[in-house]
C-alpha cells in the first residue's frame, strides 16, 4: 500500500524526485498496522503441523486400532481407563513429532557439519573418539530407550534375580552397557568407512561372537534370563537419533576418503549398533553375576522403581539425555573445528523442540502405549486358558486359541514394518539404487514378512517357554550361511533392515506386549520378541535377495 502510494505520487509530479524527497515522502506516508487474526495463524501452521503429525498418526494409529479391535472382536473385552491411554498415546505422538522436528532442526546440522569438516581438520584418532563418544551419547537421548526400565516392572525377583538386577538397582549400568556398545560400534564403522573393509567379512566375526556369549550364558543359572533383554537391547539402539547422527559423520568421513561415490557408503552402520549391544550386556551380565552383587541388590528393588516417575523427573530425564549431546557437538564444532554455527535461533528452537518432545513422549509411554500392550498382553492368554483374574474359562479351544494369538502376534509385526517411514525410505533408496531389480514394495513385504514371523514366535517362545538361546542360534545361523552366499550390496542392505523396523513406537509395544504375557502365563520374563524380530528380516531379505539374483541370471540366460 505504502509503496503503490509512492508510485502514484511520482507519476503525479512529473519530476525528478531527489533521495531526500524519497525519504521524506516515505515517512510521511501512514503505516498500516496488520493484525495476524487466528484464520491466519491456522493457514500458517496447520500445512506445517499436519504433515508432521500425520506420520506419526500412521505409525501409532494402526498399531493402537489393531490391539484394540482384536480385544474387542476376539476377546470381548475394551482397555480400562481408556480415556488415559488415549491421551498417553496423543502425548506419544506429540512428543515424537516435536523431538524428530527438534533432531531435524537442531542436532542434525552440528552433525552434518562436523561430518563434513572433521576428516579434513582432525586426525584419524581425532575422529574416532569422537564417533564414539558420539555413539554413546545419542544412546542416552533415544526416545525408546525408556521402554527398558518401564519392563522391568512384572519381573519376578524369585526366578531372575540378576534380570531384575539389571532392571532395577543396576539400571544404569545396563543402559551404559548398551552406549558403550554403540560407541564401539561406531568407533568400528568409522574404521570401515576409511579402509573400506566388506560388512560381509564383519559379520562373519562378530555374529559368532555374540552367539558364543550366548550360549555360555545359557548355560548358566540366572544369566539366561538376561539373553532375551541383551539382544532386545540391539533393536532399540538403532533409533531415530543413533543412525542420523552417526551416518552423517559416517558418509562425511566416507567421503574424505574417496568413498563417498559408493552409493552403500551408508549401510552397514545400523548393523554394527545392533550387535555391538548384545555383547556389552551380556558382558556386564556375567560380571554382576555374583551372589556378592545379588545379595546387594535384592532389598533395593523391592522399594520405588525409579521408572515410576513424577512429570519433574521427565523434565530432568529429558535434560539428561539431550543436554550431554548438545553439548559434545557444539563443543567439537566450536572448539575443536573452530567453526562458528549460523541461524541460532533455528539451532535454539530445535534444542528446545527436542527436550520438550522428549518430556511429552516420556509422559506418554506409560501411560499410553506401554499400558495398552501391558492390557493385551494380559487379555490375550484368555483365548487358549482361564482368565487370569475371574478365572472365567478360554473363549476358544486350546488349539484354535493359541494359533489366533500367534496370527495376532503376526499381525502386529506385520502391520508395524509397512508403516514404518524409516523402511518406506530405505526401499525407495534400493530401488533407485538397484535399478528397480529390488522392488521398493518387495522389500517393505519381505522385510514385514520377516518381522511378523520372528514376533510371532518370540509369543510362541514366551507362551510355550521356549529356549530363547537355541532359537537365536538356529536363526543366526542360517542368517550366517545365507550372507556367505550373498552379494555385498544384499548383505548390507539385509542386515541393516533389521534395526531399521525397530522404532521408538514399536519398541515399546512389543516389549509391553511380551511383558503382560509373561505376566499372564507365569513366565519370569517376556523379553525376546524384538531380538527375533530383528532376525526375521535378515534371514527373509537375504532369501528374497538370492531368489531375485537367481530369476536375473535365468532371465539372462533365456535373452541370449
């Protein structure tokens, strides 16, 4: 308006106007004053806001309906106090859509331009320290790795004493194991990134490895309770803090070395934090295996659970977990790179969306997703057995029951990989990088196929009491003669797409769902559906890769 005036005025006079008389016609003018009316501020922010929450309404919305429709339709039954699970699980997704805004926006360029600065400023030692203090302390702000101690809650002192050791008292051991391990993990995939060393051969030394410790620990009263929890400790570490992070130091490193042209140059690096957990825990496992440290630790969990938490502990958990991480990347970029960062505001408001996504989504767990798995998982069993509280008789014969319950199991895994963004992402990548040989929707139902097969049997393995050691054995190796057999390309993708599926809302609700079961059939612990989980798609990749490979050569074959 001010400046249609100032062109009127111009074409009235018809003369050459000076600066000064450009000045003072401008301060003349009026100003208007425009008001941001509440119409405005929706057209403003609901495309912003709802793109962001409808991904998280389609990761959580399905796996919620899914528990609730199959109590109602095959058990009968509804969620007590539904009305607080529906606002945890709100919560839930308002948390995560404010902390993946906040990673995005505030953690996600320090990363980005340490990755980019570091290998060309700091030394080869320089940057492995970092990656893996890096590691480590992105493992502290996953938003599921308080799922953890929320399952400890149901496990019986009597039958896993070091279990509820783990869980309770040393807690914070455990969750330092599973950081130490990432930031090994890290430490090792940088490596693999400068030397350009094959996941192939990797894999081949660490997976026995880690099924050594298993079958020694097996073998031994009380720490083969802990196997089921040391494995399930790999699916959560790789989350939507851990991989981001790290591949962007990763691909920047990769990048310096002449490999950034790779288009694989970012895999791999998910597997190595999935694995690397397992023997941290297991290794903490066996050294508090004492009754020295048993004995100390069986009075102090019979009192409060520190899980059980007020909202300012949320608050203090938050600052705990993001602060740290905040604090390693300024310091490295300001002090060590000597690179002063730009837009602060942006980096503020996405630190600031991050810890307070974090506190909500914390609010939100229990109460919400973790509590709706607890409830399904204590209703199911009455399809196959008496109810566990009225004694009412099974709904179903034993038979009929049982198999409905692992075709819901199926079912949740099923339906929680195709709505996973993370995988949807992935198999648009190898199809573009496979010149549409790997199918992006073949990937998402191989990959979904193989995680409904491992929950459905880690219910089996809870419902029948299964020997979680033999099944991961079996599994792993068959997953081992499959890479020995397979393409580069295919051994990384496979295996990396085991701790793509694993989410911070999957997490939760698998674990809660193994919990309640455990409780509801007497088991002494539920832990193991997301470690078979993660075996699943390995073995279903890999299988699907070398059918793939063997179709190409036939076809191949056939045109000459």
């Amino acid at each position: 308006m001010r400046y249609g005036q100032f062109l009127g005025a111009i074409g009235r006079h018809h003369r050459q106007i000076s600066y000064n008389d450009i000045v003072a016609l401008e301060r003349s003018m009026p100003v208007t004053r425009h008001r941001l009316r509440l119409i405005d501020l929706h057209r403003l922010l609901t495309p912003y806001v709802g793109v962001r929450f409808a991904e998280q309404l389609k990761a959580v919305v399905p796996l919620a309906l899914m528990l609730i429709g199959f109590q109602a339709l095959a058990l009968r039954t509804s969620p007590h106090e539904a009305q607080t699970i529906a606002l945890g699980i709100c919560a839930v997704m308002l948390g995560l859509m404010f902390f993946m805004e906040g990673v995005k926006l505030g953690l996600m360029p320090f990363a980005e331009n340490i990755g980019f600065l570091m290998p060309s400023r700091s030394g080869p030692l320089t940057i492995l320290a970092f990656g893996g203090l890096l590691g480590a302390a992105a493992t502290f702000a996953e938003p599921a790795i308080g799922a953890l101690q929320a399952a400890g809650a149901s496990v019986s002192i009597e039958r896993a004493a070091l279990l509820k050791s783990l869980l309770g008292p040393h807690a914070r051991w455990l969750v330092l194991a599973v950081a130490c391990g990432v930031g090994a993990a890290v430490m090792l995939g940088l490596l693999r990134f400068m030397f350009g060393w094959r996941l192939k051969v990797l894999v081949m030394w660490i997976v026995p490895l880690c099924l050594g410790l298993t079958i020694y620990a097996a073998g031994q009263p009380g720490l083969d309770r802990v196997i089921g929890l040391a494995w399930d400790c790999g699916g959560i570490t790789t989350g939507p803090v851990t991989v981001p992070l790290v591949l962007a130091v990763g691909i920047g490193v990769a990048a310096s070395s002449g490999r950034g042209d790779n288009p694989l140059s970012g895999f791999g690096i998910v597997t190595l934090a999935s694995l690397f957990p397992v023997i941290a825990v297991l290794s903490v496992a066996i050294f508090f295996n004492t009754p020295e440290m048993l004995a100390i630790s069986e009075p102090a969990v019979q009192e409060k659970a520190w899980y059980q938490q007020t909202p300012v502990a949320e608050i203090i958990g938050a600052l705990r977990a993001i602060l740290p991480l905040v604090l390693l990347l300024f310091v490295v970029q300001r002090f060590l790179l000597r690179h002063r960062a730009k837009r602060f505001n942006i980096l503020y408001y996405g630190i600031f969306m991050s810890l307070l996504g974090m506190m909500v989504f914390n609010l939100g767990l229990t109460t919400g997703l973790v509590e709706l798995g607890n409830q399904a998982g204590n209703n199911v069993p009455w399809a196959f057995s008496p109810h566990r509280e009225t004694a009412a008789p099974p709904l179903y014969p034993r038979g009929l029951g049982i198999t409905m319950t692992l075709i819901f199991a199926f079912c949740i895994g099923y339906g929680a990989t195709v709505a996973e963004p993370a995988l949807n992402a992935m198999g648009l990548t190898v199809e573009n990088l496979s010149d549409g040989a790997f199918k992006k929707r073949l990937l998402v139902r191989a990959v979904a196929i193989g995680v409904g097969v491992g929950a459905a049997l880690g219910v089996a393995k809870i419902l029948f009491d299964l020997p979680l050691a033999r099944i991961l054995v079996v599994a792993y190796s068959l997953a081992l003669v499959l890479t020995v057999f397979s393409r580069e390309e295919l051994v990384n993708l496979a295996w990396d797409s085991a701790g793509v599926t694993t989410g911070p809302v999957t997490v939760p609700l698998l674990l809660a769902l193994g919990v309640g079961l455990a409780d509801a059939v007497g088991a002494a612990e539920g832990f193991g559906i997301l470690a078979l989980c993660s075996a699943g798609p390995i073995i279903s990749v890999l299988a699907f890769g070398l059918w793939i490979d063997r179709q190409t050569r036939i076809n191949d074959r056939r045109r000459h």
